[in-house]
C-alpha cells in the first residue's frame, strides 16, 4: 500500500490515457474554434461585444469554480466516473449550444461545456503524474502537450474556413459527433474501479471557493469589458479576495481539506505557479490583442487570419515531446531561460506594429513567439508538480488550472484597460493635432483612420508593458532547481493514505 503512495504505476494503461487524451482535446477544440466566431454570433443574435465576451468570461468562471472542487472528486471517485460524468456534461452542453438560437441558451450550452472541461484536465494531469517516473514524466508530458497543442494549430483556422461556409452553429454540430463517440469509448474501454472513500465534501468550503475564485474571475473579466469604474469590478474583487482570504484560513483547519494550500511549502512548486502565472498574463496580450490588430486594423478575413496563427500553433505542438525529453535530460531552468528570453524579444519585437507589417512577418514573429511559449509552460509546471509528494497531485494539478484561469483573467482585463486608455489618450492628441494642422475631420474615411492610428497605439502599448510582464518570468527562470519528489508524511495519518492509494489505484 506505502508503494502505491509514493511510486507511479510501473505499467501506465495507455487505453485509459488515450481515452483521456482524446476527451481533453476535444475539448480544446471547442474552445479554440469559438474565437474567431465571435463577430458571426455577435451579428447574428443582435448582441454587442461586452455581451458576447460573457461566451469566454461565462466558460472562466465555471472553470474557476469547478476547478478547485477537482482534488476532491478525484480522490472520491474513479477515473471511470468522472471521465464519463465530465463528457456527458461536454457533450450536452455542445448539443445546447449547437441548437440555440437566442444568446441566454448558447450561453448555458458553453457553461455546461465548461463544467465537463474543468474535470477532464486536472483528471488527466494526475493520471499522467501517478502513471509515469519522474525520470520518465517529461518525455510523457510532451507527447500529451504534442496532442492538446494540435487543437489549437487546427481551431482558428478551420473555425475561419467554417464560419466563411457555414453557419456559426455548425462549429457545434462539427464537435457533437466527436464527443458522443468519445462518451461511448470512454463507456466500453474504461474498467477501472475503486472502492468506497471515506471523504466528504466541506460545504462551506464549496460555498467559499465558488465565492472567491468565482468573484475575482468575474470582478476583472467585467473590468475588461465595462471598465475600472464600473460597480460590477471592486465590489466582487474585494468580496473575491475576503471570501478566498476566508477559504485559505478554512483550509488550513481541516483534517481534509479540499483544495490544500500547504503545497505552496515545496519551494519548486510555489516558484513554478509564480512563473506560469506571470507568463500566463503576458500570453493573453497575443491571444487577445493579434486578432484585434490583423482583421479590424489591418481587414484580414478570419480564414486568413487563422491561417496566420497556424504556423505558430504546429511548432508549439511539435516541439512539445522535443521539449519533454529535453526536460528528462536538462532540467527546466534552461528551457525556461531560453524559453522566455524569446518570449520577451518577441513580445517586444510585436510591440512595433505598423499599418505596413507584412502578413509574412507576422506569421513568423508569431510562430517564433509560440516556440518560446513551448520550450516554457509545460517544462515548467511539471518540474514543480514533480516535488509534491503523490498524495498532493490531485491539489496541485487543481491549484495549477485555477490559477491559470485567474491570472488569464487578470492579464486580459489588465491588457484590454491598457490598451483602451492608450487608444482613448492617443485619439485626443491626434484629433487635437489634425485640428491645430486644419485637417477635415468631418469625413468617416478620416475619422476611420484616426480610429486606427488611435487603436494601433494602443495594441503596441499593451504589447510594450507585455513585454516587461514576460520579463519578470524571465528573472523568476534563474532560480529553478531540478526538483526532486518530497519525502511524503503521510504515514502518521493512515486514513489520508488511504485515500490517496485509492485514488492512484483508480487511475490504473
């Protein structure tokens, strides 16, 4: 039983892992193929941007709640049951969304779909953990970040080809066939079982978490949207910030608790969630503002504009098993150093954007930046989540996905507030300029290109102050250490062993 605790299986079920695998990247795919439909549905259902973007901020938030509650599902439950509950809850929200035809109703199929994402990942990060040495684990992380990074390579540009073709709902109808027959294998191929658990799930520590993650997430998502001043943002941020401040004291008290903040303890850890943090709020910056710069400044159609992010998104898929043996062998400092010092050029380098920047240059900037992201995110994580004892997996792999989202949350609505206030600031010195220098600003080709010039100063400020975000991961990077699993002390707690022997032995 002690072998269990502390040794990953000898022999991974590589069945369960390509069920697994196969369920997240569908998932992936969903959300990467909705982006570039956003302006089709905003059109379509007579709904504005800071409605739509309720399609991403709705989907965080479910994440942002569900995601915490993951360390206790997966050491209550077997793979079998929270794989299956997980693609159910996908694959109904995907049927919702697919047939909606008014904004309330696509709105619950995409929360739906969430709440089945929030279980797949944390779930086949921990397999991964128990299922593979350490030696072994980064080469194992690398062929699975090989096949979720195809999802992205594929969704925006075969989102651009569908919505050009197609009606918008049929990016839902492409997925629905997909994911039932995922569901169905899931059925048939999984056999693990797992005796009964005695562990229960403190309420009000569901009703806190749900408070706190879910308040902040919402709190800067509306920032982003509605802006700083708006009573939606400081009110819920600092409601978010007592009831997570309430959450962390709770934990700390429990025999059990159900997210366990004392992980933060192992230095690797507590260092690798600061860095993926960090680089997670500069990785927004070209998420959110490339699309923005290539089809409202520079009128690139979204196929186009897919096929411009693809190059980036195949060399991040392909370098990620390359990446994973070079972990094996070298360690993550070095990768992360490397890593993010292109990030950091390139980010800068996006920060220069002119109205001439060829579509080739763009591609190749991006793709080059997307390298240095794959030589970072995974390295990193899993030398931090390789110093946990196995008993801590199921809370590390839920502390690593909610701060994701929290920080991707905080980095959008820290981007976009920038980007506006520059955008704001620069078209009242160029309108004051045009005036002063008798210019005819009454005609809308002029006041369209004064918009322009206005919005591209923005999108380079934001990549400017990007790139000082991406180099403070930078400096984080020279203090990782290869780390080594923690002696585990949960022989002086039989029961907590038990529990967690249980819960590796569900993933067999």
């Amino acid at each position: 039983m002690e072998q269990s605790i502390n040794k990953p299986t000898t022999r991974p079920n590589y069945g369960v892992l390509a069920v697994l695998m196969i369920g997240a990247f569908i998932a992936f795919l969903n959300n990467t193929l909705l982006n570039i439909a956003l302006p089709s549905i905003m059109t379509d259902l007579k709904i504005d941007a800071p409605v739509a973007q309720w399609l991403t901020t709705g989907y965080m938030l479910v994440n942002g709640i569900m995601i915490p509650t993951t360390a206790y599902l997966i050491q209550k439950y077997s793979v079998r049951r929270l794989f299956l509950a997980a693609m159910v809850f996908f694959t109904l929200g995907t049927i919702v969304a697919g047939l909606s035809h008014v904004f309330p109703l696509l709105l619950a199929g995409r929360m739906l779909q969430a709440s089945g994402s929030a279980i797949l990942m944390p779930l086949l990060m921990n397999v991964m953990l128990v299922s593979f040495p350490i030696e072994k684990r980064g080469t194992a992380m690398g062929i699975f970040g090989l096949i979720l990074m195809a999802a992205p390579a594929i969704g925006p540009t075969l989102s651009g080809w569908i919505v050009e073709h197609y009606d918008w709902r049929m990016l839902f109808h492409f997925v629905t066939p997909i994911a039932i027959t995922v569901l169905l294998i899931g059925l048939f191929l999984l056999k693990d079982k797992k005796e009964k658990v005695d562990i229960r799930l403190d309420l009000l520590s569901l009703v806190l978490s749900s408070i706190g993650f879910g308040g902040i997430l919402y709190g800067f998502s509306s920032a982003g949207t509605k802006g700083w001043d708006s009573l939606h943002v400081y009110p819920t941020i600092i409601i978010g910030v007592i009831s997570l401040f309430t959450f962390i004291l709770r934990q700390s008290k429990l025999e059990r608790p159900m997210l366990n903040f004392s992980i933060f303890k192992y230095p690797m850890f507590a260092l690798s969630s600061s860095i993926t943090m960090v680089l997670n709020m500069a990785m927004f910056s070209g998420m959110l503002l490339i699309p923005i710069y290539v089809q409202t400044i520079r009128g690139i159609s979204p196929f186009d504009a897919g096929l411009m992010m693809l190059p980036g998104a195949l060399a991040m898929a392909l370098m990620s098993p390359i990446t994973g043996r070079l972990f094996d062998k070298y360690g993550g400092r070095a990768l992360a150093i490397i890593g993010l010092t292109i990030m950091t050029v390139t980010t800068y380098l996006f920060s220069t954007l002119t109205f001439e920047t060829s579509y080739h240059q763009l591609m190749i900037l991006h793709a080059v930046r997307m390298l240095g992201m794959s030589m970072v995110m995974m390295p990193v994580s899993t030398n931090g989540l390789n110093q946990l004892p196995a008993r801590f997996y199921p809370h590390g792999t839920a502390m690593n996905n909610t701060l994701n989202q929290v920080s991707g949350a905080i980095g959008t609505a820290l981007l976009v507030t920038i980007m506006s206030n520059k955008t704001e600031s620069s078209a009242t010195t160029l309108t004051a300029e045009a005036v002063k220098s008798s210019v005819d600003l009454s005609s809308p080709e002029m006041q369209m290109q004064l918009l322009h010039h206005s919005m591209l100063d923005g999108i380079n400020f934001a990549f400017f102050v990007s790139t000082f975000i991406a180099a403070v991961a930078l400096i984080l990077a020279f203090f990782i250490k290869r780390a080594t699993q923690a002696e585990d002390q949960s022989f002086k707690k039989p029961m907590e062993g038990k529990v967690v022997s249980e819960a590796v032995i569900g993933a067999k």
